[in-house]
C-alpha cells in the first residue's frame, strides 16, 4: 500500500469510528440573510455541508488541481521567479497566507 491509502484507510476509518457513518455534517458558523413566514429578514446560520470520508477518495495532482482552479498556469520551474512571483499574486488574490520558509 502507498502513504495514499494508508492515509485514506485511517482518516475514513476514523471517521466510521467516530460518527458511525462516512458521512459528516459540517457547521461551517456562517451566516445567511433569510426572510421568516412572516415576511420578517432574518440573519440565519447557512445549513451543513455533509462531507463524505466513504473510500476510495478522489485523487488528484495539486499542480493540476491549483491550475483547473485557478485557471492559471503554474511556470515551470516551479522555483523560477516567474513561478514564485504568480504563485504569490494568487495567494494574495485568493486571501490566503503562507507562513515561511518559502
């Protein structure tokens, strides 16, 4: 077996244990505008996100993953500074931080 399915086999396994099912219901905290029977606005807490751990997970290549998403091309070397500088506009434009080293 690769670190994949070792991996995939205890965190699916973890969660059978733990909630009885592959499947979780996820309370992300955020809230959603809503209007009550009575017409009245409302701030609401958005439903769960079920998230599923039932195996095989899907697998994918980050690379690949990060250029479907992002619709950009990641440079290659992917320590090029063309590549470290595009891959740093996209963490800035995407609102995410990354701690060093890098």
């Amino acid at each position: 077996a690769d670190l994949m399915d070792i991996t995939e086999e205890l965190i699916s396994q973890m969660v059978m244990s733990i909630h009885g099912s592959f499947q979780i219901q996820y309370h992300t905290g955020e809230m959603e505008d809503t209007v009550d029977k009575h017409g009245t606005p409302r701030r609401t807490p958005k439903p769960p996100v079920t998230l599923d751990f039932t195996p095989p997970f899907r697998r994918v290549s980050m690379v690949d993953e990060i250029e479907r998403v992002s619709g950009q091309r990641i440079p290659r070397p992917f320590d090029s500074p063309e590549a470290l500088s595009m891959m740093s506009a996209l963490l800035e434009r995407e609102g995410l931080d990354l701690p060093p080293p890098h």
